[in-house]
C-alpha cells in the first residue's frame, strides 16, 4: 500500500514537470496561478541541473536530464520495496 501511493506520488511529480515544461512555450501561463504553483514544486528539483547542464544556444536541456534522473529514481525505489516487501 505504501509503496503503490510512493510509486503514484513520483507518477504525479513526473507529470507535474511536463506540464510546466510545456508551459514555458505558452506566453504569460507560467504567471498564471497554476503556472505559480507548479514553479513552487518544480523549480527546488529543477535548478540543481540547471546549474550544472548549460544550455545549448537557446534550448535548455537540463529538464530532460531531470526527468529521466526522477524515472531512475524511481526505478530504484521500485525494486528497493520489492526487495522490502516481498
């Protein structure tokens, strides 16, 4: 039970970063009150890449790098509760 609502929760953040990824490419939506709230819980994970992956020219690269460290993170965390759990 546990590690199905810890596995949904980094299903939840994993979307939460793809929609503020993709509101960058719509003018002013990052100032709206969703784009707010998502720059709250996502820019804390995001800016540790961002300081060490420059961008190239005008396109950044370090929210996919993010995205695929929160998928290997999770990866690992899935086979640390199997090995717990079962």
């Amino acid at each position: 039970m546990i590690a199905q609502v810890l596995l949904t929760l980094f299903d939840i953040y994993y979307y939460a970063l793809i929609v503020y990824i993709l509101l960058s490419w719509l003018p002013n939506a990052r100032n709206s009150g969703f784009g707010v709230f998502l720059a709250r819980i996502c820019e804390p994970y995001l800016e540790p890449f961002r300081r060490f992956i420059p961008p190239i020219g005008m396109i950044d690269i370090s929210p996919i790098v993010a995205i695929i460290a929160l998928r290997f993170a999770k990866a690992g965390l899935y086979n640390l509760l199997i090995r717990i759990f079962y």
